[in-house]
C-alpha cells in the first residue's frame, strides 16, 4: 500500500495507518492545507472551492471529508458530485470559484483514491504553489473558523450540460455533420462517470450508443488504465454489434483511447495525432505534445505546414508550453486531448466531438482514417542501477555520446536519429532509467531500447 505526496496533489490507497496511505486523517490534513494557502494567497473572505468526484467506492467517503473540512475552515464549497476530471476544470472559472479539487486517482486501480488540486482558472496548480501546500500539511499550520463563520456548501447538478453545451458551440464541432452519420458507437467506461457524460453527449450528437461497463458504481470490470490488454471485450463487442466507432475512457474522462469497426485499436497515441490532422488542416498553427509522445504529431503538423514542440512530460508543462507557443492543440500521447479554445485541460468529452467531426468530414470508417497515418511502434523499458551510480551523470555521458544526432535534454535526454528515438527519463523515487522508444516496427523499438540500456552499462 501506499502514499504518494507531490505537487500536483496526494494520491495514495484506501486505508492502513495514517501518512502510509491514504486515511480520512491525510484526507482531512491535505484538504486543509490546500484552503488555507488558497486563503492565504487570495487574501479574501468568502472563498469557494468546486468539488468534484470520479465513481471510485472510496469516492463517496472522501467526498465527505474534503466538503466537510473546507467549510471547517469557512471556505464556500460547490459540490459536482459524481463528474469528470475535465467538467470540474470547466466548471471553477465558469462559477467564478477561487479553486477546484478533484478527486480520482485517474487510471489507478479502485483502492486508489487522490485529491488534484486546480487554482481559478481551473487549471492544476504549478510545481511552487504545490510545494507550498506540501510544507502546509507536513507543518499541519491550519486555523479553523468559529462556528459563525462557517462555510456553505451547496450542490450543483448542472456541469456535464454546462460542459457539453459548451462542446456544442465550439466553432469546429460540427453537430450536423456527425448527426448525418447516424453512427453506432460502443462506450467502455469502465464503471465509472464516462458512463454518465459521454452517451449525454453521444445523444446531442445523434449517436446510438452501445454501453458497455457504464454503470458509476466504482466497480473497475478491468484494469482501469485504456491499454490494448485491457480492452478484449469492447473489441469483440464492436464485431458483433457491427458499430461504426468504439470509445474507451479512464475514470476520471481525460484519457480518450478509439477502436475501429473491426475491433482493432485505434492507438492511444493517434487519438491525439487524428483530433491535430483536423484542427491543424483548418488552421495552420502549432501543436504541442511531450517528449514521449509518438513523432505522428510532429508529422502531421509538418503535412500541413504547421509547427510542433515538444515539452517535458507531465500535463503541466504541455499546458505551459502550448500557452508560450499559443497552440492550436496540444496534449500527451496516453489519449489525452487538450483543446485551448475550451480549456487548459485534458478532456475526452470534446476529444470524442471533435474527432466524429473529423470522421464525418472524411466520410471515411475509422480504419481507413487510422491509415492515413504514419504507422509507428513504441516500446518501453527501464534499467535498474545500483543507488551509488549518478544517475544524472550517466545521462550526460550518453548525451555527449550521441552528440551528433538531434538532442533535447528538457527532461532527460532525448535522441532523435532519422528513423526512430529514444528517450531515457530518470525515476524521481528510485534508481531506474526509463527507457522509451519510438520506430517503424514493435521489433526496431524494442531493439532500440535493449541497445540504449547495453550502452548504459558500457558507460557505467
């Protein structure tokens, strides 16, 4: 079991002993530190706080605890209840709220629970303000309000129409074109609130939907995480449903992986790579994703004399690189879409919208756009170094040791040769280089990646 602190909030598992893993006393202590430096820094009174929750069990238990300790503190909470990870980033600027917490633990299993903190433009908040809230619970520097000056807390049952309306409006969503269609599609939502959200706007789009594990009952059917050896079932299902489209989502909605209508994958990595094709032939512009993800994207902007930059990982830094580079789109190869002209913030709901546009207008079925595309393959791998070996170090030797290939050292060391690349990324917590590679074939990276780690121990 475990506990996981770090800037972007506090994840860990349901029960044990208190700061080993995730207990109504680290709930209630993470909860207070976040209101009070938001108390702290907006030095106001009459805060408020948008709370939102994925289907997890635990989630009805720490929902309680976190409302409960923010009025404690006098801080006004608005309640989503059961919502997505992209409705409450929507929703805080749209209530004019002070901040947001979220609660899911994303693609982890269901003892997993977390708490992600968002400042008021519904955004996660930066690496500074996450270390503040750290050194505030860990000093556990909390002042309670008396009981005149309690919070009030309210819910507000409106957000997944709220946020879907919002879809709707946007210029490249073309509800039309996709009603036209008539298309079937199959949702795996793996018991969680896609379940609720995505057939809501399935059905402004003129969609059937085919539900599959829809029920927000917190009851994972499958490991939760939307990778190829998770998802046998949809792809049968979309066989012997003859649907047009399957969708996969993770809990909490920000991961969008598609499965075409013979029941192959369409990749996570090109969910992103399809939704920039679309944008990006209608307006020229830049596209942002890490250094971790698929060379399609880099591709495609180049097919339509766009530019592409890369960022470190983490959704953070593609957030702050598109807003340096004024991105038309952005995001992270994991199914993660982030569309800047409804907010900062991965969301799979207007990935689904503007994706079935893209479908629509190329009056294609999904494998024949999937094959429009260049076909990469990745591999990932990790070497374990013993802990007197600079970690760092290493990395400098293997960078000056391709120093005549194109080099990003952004976030680790990243080569990129003519054909494929590889990224070498240290562990934070242990040490472990990662190793990630990207080729024409599953055999090329895979290689790649066991010459990367036989070069490391030549180096060591």
């Amino acid at each position: 079991m475990a506990l996981i602190k770090s800037i972007s909030g506090i994840r860990g598992t349901i029960g044990g002993k208190v700061d080993d893993n995730l207990t109504p006393l680290d709930v209630v202590k993470f909860s207070a530190a976040f209101g009070t430096w938001l108390q702290t820094n907006k030095n106001k009174k009459n805060l408020t706080i948008v709370v939102g929750r994925d289907a997890r069990i635990s989630g009805k238990m720490v929902n309680s605890l976190v409302c409960a300790t923010l009025q404690g503190l006098g801080i006004n909470v608005i309640d989503l209840g059961l919502s997505t990870t992209p409705t409450v980033e929507v929703m805080v600027p749209k209530l004019n709220a002070d901040g947001g917490i979220i609660l899911t633990a994303s693609h982890n299993p269901k003892e997993w629970n977390a708490l992600k903190l968002l400042n008021e433009k519904g955004e996660f908040i930066n690496s500074e303000n996450g270390a503040d809230v750290l050194k505030l619970a860990e000093n556990e520097a909390f002042n309670f309000a008396e009981v005149d000056d309690l919070g009030s807390y309210e819910v507000d049952d409106t957000a997944f129409d709220i946020h879907i309306q919002q879809i709707l409006d946007l210029p490249m969503v073309d509800a039309e074109a996709i009603r036209a269609k008539n298309y079937k599609v199959v949702l795996d939502a793996v018991n969680s609130t896609g379940g609720i959200a995505i057939p809501m706007l399935l059905e402004k789009l003129g969609c059937e939907t085919v539900k599959l594990y829809c029920e927000p009952n917190g009851h994972f059917p499958h490991n939760p995480e939307p990778l190829k050896e998770h998802l046998g079932d949809i792809c049968e299902l979309m066989k012997t449903e003859k649907a047009d489209v399957g969708i996969v989502v993770d809990p909490d909605v920000d991961r969008l992986a598609l499965v075409d209508e013979n029941g192959d994958l369409f990749g996570e990595e090109y969910t992103l790579v399809a939704v920039a094709d679309y944008l990006l032939k209608h307006k020229k512009g830049v596209a942002v994703s890490n250094l971790s993800s698929s060379r399609a994207l880099r591709d495609v902007a180049i097919k339509h004399d766009s530019e592409y930059f890369a960022s470190a990982v983490g959704e953070v830094n593609v957030v702050n690189l598109m807003k340096e580079k004024n991105a038309v789109i952005g995001g992270e190869g994991n199914g993660g879409i982030i569309y800047p002209d409804l907010h900062y913030g991965r969301d799979s709901l207007v990935g689904v919208a503007l994706f079935l546009t893209h479908l629509a207008k190329e009056n294609k079925t999904v494998s024949e756009l999937r094959a429009t595309y260049p076909s990469y393959f990745m591999g990932k791998k990790k070497i374990q170094l013993t802990p007197e070996i600079d970690v760092d170090s290493l990395l400098k030797k293997m960078e000056k040791e391709y120093e005549n290939e194109e080099i990003s050292t952004i976030d680790g060391v990243k080569i990129d040769f003519e054909s494929n690349w590889v990224h070498l990324r240290k562990s934070n917590t242990e040490p472990i280089i990662r190793i990630y590679t990207e080729a024409f074939s599953q055999e090329e990276a895979d290689d790649l990646g066991d010459k990367m780690i036989e070069k490391i121990k030549s180096l060591i």
